[in-house]
C-alpha cells in the first residue's frame, strides 16, 4: 500500500488531491462522476458575503491551450450557501474548504464569522487573487493589505486558513511571507494570469470585460517556477494550482517542492480527472518503489543548476 497521506498545517488529507475553487461547482454536480470521498480535499467554489450575478457574458473564451474566463464571481451568497449548499457538503466524509471572498478587507471577516458555526467545514481559503472582479488582486498585491487581512481572519476562527495568491505581481514571495506573518497555515499559487482575446473580425475584445483569467495547460510552467519560488522562501505548505491535468504535472509540483496541488480547468474537460490523477500518483510510486508521497515532495535536485 502507498501511503498518499499529507498534512496541511492541523489538516490531515488522505491524499494530495484538491478540487481548484470555481471548477469543481459546490461538489454535488460531480457526485455521479467522482468518488467525492477518495478526493483530498474539496474547495468550494466561492462565497461572498452578498449574491452576485457575476459578469454580463461573453466571460468564456476557449483557446488553444487553455481557457479565457471572466466569470466574476457569481455565488448565492454566504447566508443562502450555508441553507442551500451546506447540507450535502456536510455529508462528504472528505474534507470540505470553503473558498471565500469581500470586495474590501472586512467581507472575508464576515464570511468567515458566518461559518464559523457551521459543522463540516475542514478551512478556509482567502480567494485574494480574483483578476476579474473590481479590486480582487488588490489581496494579494499589496503584502500590507495581505497580511492585515489574513491577520484579521486569524483571529475570527480555528480552522486552518489557506491563502489564495496571483502571478500577477512583482514577487509573489514577498506577498506569500505577508500572508504566513499574518497567520496563514498555507498558501496556494497560482490564480489565473490575466491575459485577453480579440475577435478579429469585430475588432472587439471576445471577452465583455476585455480582459480575464487565463487557465489551463499553457500556465504550468508559471504555476512551477513560483511554486518552487515559495516553497523556497515559506515556512509554511504551498498547494499548486495551474495547469495540472495528469498525475506527471502533479508530480513536478510535489517535487518542486508542492505539499498538495488543486485540479482545476481540466475538470471542464475531463470531469474524472481527479480520480485518473490520483490513480497516476499511486502508479509511480509503486514504479519507483516510492512508499510515501510525502517523500517526494521538495526532493527536486539542484547540485547541476546553473547559479
């Protein structure tokens, strides 16, 4: 038997399987698929303190390489998830992370004091990183407005507290070291890098909002190098999230120096891949005569790279 098994910060997950925060809906759109409970960790998509209708379409481009979206955040809000959504995620025997987001420093106090209460909840990851709503990369940009609000949350709950960060942004490390000094039990990079569609027989942007969050294959290089560039510089776990979409993605992150990783855009294509993935780990490691995942993790091999 292959030990899958790692740890983020208090929380114990079976395996290093996580569902990326818009692609995976509130789970229960995926229950004739997957086996939701051999899933690591399900995150959620996000919750906001009001309901938002999200963003006017166009806010779906598919590209080549990956996916072009402008979703904007559309949920039923904090009070109607915790009535509509909860009851079958409180179900699942895995771990349930709920995903949350404010337009300004207070929402994500607010989010989280709502669901403080509630039962079945594993943590929380600060969604700090949106680049298609107003403000939403503001998070994760500035490390003062980082580490204040993850600070803030620190104080409102327990649970473990993942915070959610962009490439778009000068040095991630500096805003990853802000979010573990305000409290963070974790960090999970990358959100989507923001990137844009024309039409070039209208001339027009195929996006409404002329920009969005690009995903998919293409990212995995970017998502790798500040992975590797965290996990260099924190203390704390790093979760990976772009552009996995087999087990030999997931495996670069884990070597890069990865705790777990998210599975996100390849869900719209291929909605078992959660399990596929999984599958794949357990194959190399039994290929390898590797016992532990965890050993794998951080095990990247440097003495022949050019300084």
């Amino acid at each position: 038997m292959i030990d899958l098994s790692v740890h983020i910060g208090s929380l114990a997950l079976q395996n290093p399987v996580m569902t990326a925060s818009g692609t995976f809906g509130y789970a229960d759109e995926f229950k004739e698929i997957c086996d939701l409970n051999d899933i690591g960790a399900i995150i959620t998509k996000t919750v906001t303190p009001h309901p938002r209708p999200g963003n006017p379409p166009r806010r779906i481009v598919e590209l080549p390489y990956g996916m072009l979206n402008s979703i904007g955040l559309p949920n039923v809000g904090v009070e109607s998830f915790i009535i509509e959504k909860m009851p079958f995620l409180q179900t699942l025997k895995t771990n349930v992370i709920i995903n949350v987001a404010g337009t300004d420093e207070e929402g994500f106090v607010f989010c989280v004091q709502r669901l403080e209460d509630v039962s079945g909840i594993a943590g929380y990851e600060l969604n700090f990183s949106c680049p298609n709503v107003k403000g939403g990369t503001s998070f994760s940009s500035d490390p003062g407005i980082a580490e204040r609000v993850t600070r803030n949350v620190r104080k409102t709950t327990r649970r473990p507290i993942i915070a959610k960060l962009t490439p778009n942004v000068t040095s991630i490390s500096e805003i990853g070291r802000a979010c573990e000094n305000g409290g963070a039990d974790a960090v999970s990079a990358i959100n989507t890098v923001v990137g844009m569609a024309i039409d070039i027989k209208t001339r027009r942007p195929r996006l409404s909002t002329g920009t969005g969050g690009y995903s998919g294959p293409a990212i995995k290089p970017i998502a790798l190098a500040k992975v590797f560039e965290l996990s260099r510089c924190l203390s704390i776990p790093v979760i990976a999230i772009g552009g996995i979409a087999c087990a030999e993605d997931a495996i670069e992150f884990l070597i890069a120096g990865a705790t777990a990783f998210q599975v996100g855009t390849v869900n719209f294509y291929e909605p078992d891949a959660t399990m596929t993935i999984k599958k794949g780990l357990e194959y190399y490691c039994q290929k390898n005569n590797i016992q532990k995942i965890a050993d794998l993790i951080g095990s990247i091999q440097l003495k022949e790279m050019a300084k």
